[in-house]
C-alpha cells in the first residue's frame, strides 16, 4: 500500500477568470500521478477551489477545511454558490473549525489547519501579501513549520 500523499493550498481569491485555466494546468502538472492523494483546501472562490477540482479531476480525495459554521452562509458568494455546493458534496471529509461566525481567528485556525498534518502545499501566490493573514502569511507560518511549499504563478497569471 502506497503513502498517502497530503498536500493543502493556499492562494488568491481574485485570480482572473483567464488565470483560472493556467492556474488549474500548473497545478495538474505538479500533482502529477499520484497513487493516493489527499487535497486540503478551504474550497474559497479562486486558487482554493481551482486546486480542490484539480485534486478530484486527478483521482485524489478532497478534504475541506471550513473556517466556521455559518461560513457558506455568511461568505459564500451567489455566484460561487454552486461550485462550493459541489466541491463540499464530492469531499470525502468535511471539517469545520469550532467558530459560528466567519471571522479573523476562524480563519487564522483554518489557516493553521492547513499547516498540520501535510506533506507539502501549493500556493498560488504572485508574491504580494499586503493582508494579515493573507496567502504570504499562510506561506510563511507553513514554511515555519517546514511544511514544503511549492509557489504556483504560471506566466500570464494575474489578480483582479
């Protein structure tokens, strides 16, 4: 029986819709194969979710980390609604972290989840971070922790 490869994300929500496609390549191509993954994503609209469908469209399991229990009601975007709906119903562990409300420390603990218990994590970061506990916070609390991060900023790449 082969190693459970687990690997989380972390990344911008505001890619482009023409980043998407190169974005979702860039991380297939660095899954690559594999014989068990696990892929730990808080599913948010963007890098978030463009890895979790990655992920599924690769054979892996997807595990989702929710930053609080009125999460989808409170931050979910209409037009996010759906993909987020089917990316919860496809994973095969749906974790949520002890909040009620959506806020800063339910997302520094859902952050901090995304740091324990993996073997590596995919950033799809273009390098700037001027938000606390943005994508590069989350980069260097994983690094801290020698957790490898492999950063994903495909040529053409850009943020809204």
């Amino acid at each position: 029986m082969m190693d459970t490869m687990r690997i989380s994300v972390t990344g911008h929500m505001n890619i482009t819709v023409d980043t998407v496609p190169l974005v979702r390549a860039a991380i297939t191509e660095l899954l690559g194969n594999p014989s068990d993954l696990v892929g730990v994503s808080c599913i948010a609209r963007g890098a978030d979710s463009v890895f979790a469908q990655a992920v599924l469209d690769v054979g892996g399991r997807l595990e989702v980390v929710l930053p609080s229990r009125d999460y989808r009601e409170a931050k979910v975007k209409p037009d996010h609604l759906v993909q987020f709906d089917a990316l919860v119903g496809r994973a095969s562990v749906v974790r949520v972290m002890d909040f009620d409300t959506a806020g800063r420390e339910a997302y520094e603990a859902a952050n901090d989840a995304l740091t324990v218990g993996v073997d590596r994590m995919v950033a799809v970061w273009d390098g700037q971070d001027g938000q606390r506990a943005g994508t590069g916070t989350v980069v260097a609390l994983a690094r801290e922790r020698g957790v490898p991060v492999d950063v994903v900023w495909p040529t053409g790449a850009a943020r809204d």
